[in-house]
C-alpha cells in the first residue's frame, strides 16, 4: 500500500514538471508514469537497502529505460520523458541543507550533507548514461545486423 502512495505521489510530482516543461499533451500521462515508477523504485531501494545511492542509480536506470522505451513506442524524443521523469529524484532538499549548513556555520554538516548530495545527483547521471550508452550500442547493432542481411 505504501508503494501504491509512492506511485501517487511521484506521477503528481511529474505531472507538474511536465506542464512547467511544456511537454506535449498527449505525453503527460506517459511522462508522469515514468516519473513514478523511477519514485517507487528509488523508495523501495531507500527503505530496503538503507541508502539513496542505490535508489537513486536503480532509478534513474529505470527512467533512462522506460525513457527510450516510450521514445520508440510514441516516435518522441527520449528528453520528452527523461526530464520530467528524474525531477522528483533530483536531491534538491540536499542542496537546500548543504546551503544552510553553509550559511549557519555547520560545516561538518554542510559537508556531509552536499557530499552526499553530490554523489546522489552522480548516481542520478551515471545511471542515465549506463542506459542511454545501452540503447545506442542496442540500436546501433541492430542496424549493422540488418544492414548485413540486405546485403546478402
């Protein structure tokens, strides 16, 4: 039941980011449902395994495929699904504490805080790009085989 709350939650959150990022109408639904699938896998990892690193990289590789997924099935770019589909991952509260911290005269904290903080926003880009480098290799090798096969 909590997942389900997850899910709720973070194809609202998307929905929001995918109006502000002017994202076409008849793929806000998809976009959103991206966004809160990446939401649920990134919680379910948190609260599972104990740390957003994890979460964050699962989910972002979950976001990157759904992303070039959809992109292919709806003849979009995969941005239109990517972009909206990370905000609710991205560790803005992290940026807010550090900055704080900052200003409050924490810094053990504040660097506590944005180390962690930066390696969650690189797990987020590291998991995209482990994706996107797989679906490039995927359609490039395909298209190589086909290419072959018309020429025999």
């Amino acid at each position: 039941m909590i997942y389900f709350l997850q899910l709720i939650f973070g194809i609202v959150s998307t929905v929001g980011f995918a109006i502000l990022f002017h994202v076409p109408k008849k793929n806000i639904f998809i976009s959103a449902l991206v966004g809160g699938i990446g939401w649920v896998v990134f919680a379910y990892c948190r609260n599972e395994y104990g740390g957003p690193l994890l979460g964050c990289f699962l989910a972002a590789c979950m976001v990157g495929l759904l992303a070039g997924i959809f992109s292919r099935v709806y003849k979009e770019t995969a941005t239109v699904f990517t972009i909206p589909g990370i905000i609710p991952l991205v560790p803005g509260a992290g940026m807010y504490y550090t900055t704080l911290y900052l200003i409050n005269g924490q810094l053990e904290k504040a660097a506590t805080t944005g180390t962690q903080t930066l390696l969650m926003a690189g797990s987020i880009s590291v998991g995209l790009l482990v994706v996107g480098s797989f679906f490039k290799v995927h359609y490039r090798l395909t298209g190589t085989v086909k290419r072959i096969i018309e020429k025999m």
